[in-house]
C-alpha cells in the first residue's frame, strides 16, 4: 500500500502549533521526541511491542533508544529528506494513549 501520497510534511510553525498538544514533546534537529519511564525494563520492551504493530501498518517507524527503564522516541520521515510530518505527530498520539495504561 503507497500511503506516501497521504504524507504532508510540515512546516516549523505547524510542528511548534501541534506539540502544543503534546506535552513534554521537542522538536529538534529535524524531529519531534520524547522520552518515557517505565515500572521496569520489560514493561519497556512490553509497551514498544504493543507499538510495533501500529507503526508497521501506517508504515511509519520511530528511532527507539532503551536505557534501562527510559524510552526515547525519536519521529521524523527518512524517505522525505528526515523531515516532520503529520505521520509523526500521528505515532505520537499512539505513543501517549498506549502510554496510559502503563504506570511508573
């Protein structure tokens, strides 16, 4: 499926606009970012799999750094030139309602 014809990439103004709505989010070097704790390492790795599937069938993968606890999403589109797109802010709201009903 080409949902690339969907992709809209955005401008400063429209990215410093959404995370308005994103509390805790950055934009920076040409993406948006956020990092999340977790109750435990594999709480971790148990929210990222719960991820896995959502971001596979809109065909938009965040970078994702695991320290221990602590996830770090890191979203921009690669295949526009490592812009912000209004896919990224759509994996961002993903990230926080499956981040609801995980505790720390």
């Amino acid at each position: 499926m080409n949902q690339e014809k969907n992709i809209k990439i955005l401008s400063t103004e429209e990215i410093t606009q959404k995370l308005e709505e994103f509390p805790g989010w950055e934009y920076g070097n040409d993406k948006i970012s956020k990092q999340f704790e977790f109750k435990s390492f594999l709480a971790g790795i148990d929210f990222v799999n719960s991820l896995a599937s959502f971001c596979e069938e809109i065909d938009h993968h965040p970078d994702i750094h695991i320290a221990y606890k602590k996830i770090r999403f890191e979203l921009q589109r690669f295949d526009v030139g490592g812009k912000v797109t209004d896919r990224d802010f759509t994996v961002a709201r993903k990230i926080e309602e499956l981040y609801k009903n995980y505790t720390v």
